[in-house]
C-alpha cells in the first residue's frame, strides 16, 4: 500500500522478503529483508530513518509476533 505522512515524500515504495527456516531445535529461523527506492535526492535520509529506527523496531517487535503466530496456528 502507499505510505502516508513524510515517509510517504520520501519512498515511492517499498520491497519485503521474508524467509523462514526451520531449525533443529524444534525453532524457526526468520530472517526478512526490506528495501526501500526513496524518491530522487531523498537515498541518505532514507537509508538513515532505515538504520535508526526501522530495523530496532523490527528487532522490537519480531518476538510479539511469533508468539501471535504461535497462538494462532497452536
């Protein structure tokens, strides 16, 4: 979908890939990747919010939603 508020002046959109492996210990390794094409001239700012605040979020957030995944699925 479309981004909203300043992100959404700066990115024309976004790419997500996200992969799941299981492990030996009964675990799922999930590893994602996003990208983002930001708008001409705006590639710096872009990649800074991405480090600064996307990635910590994600890293975040992840264990929340395995354990909903978790709950969902039994």
């Amino acid at each position: 979908d479309s981004f909203t508020g300043l992100f959404g002046r700066l990115v024309e959109r976004a790419e997500a890939d996200w992969r799941f492996a299981p492990e030996a210990s009964a675990s799922t390794r999930i590893r994602w990747s996003y990208r983002y094409i930001a708008r001409r001239g705006f590639g710096p700012i872009v990649a800074a919010i991405v480090r600064l605040f996307w990635a910590p979020y994600m890293r975040r957030v992840l264990p929340g939603l395995v354990a909903e995944v978790a709950r969902v699925t039994g």
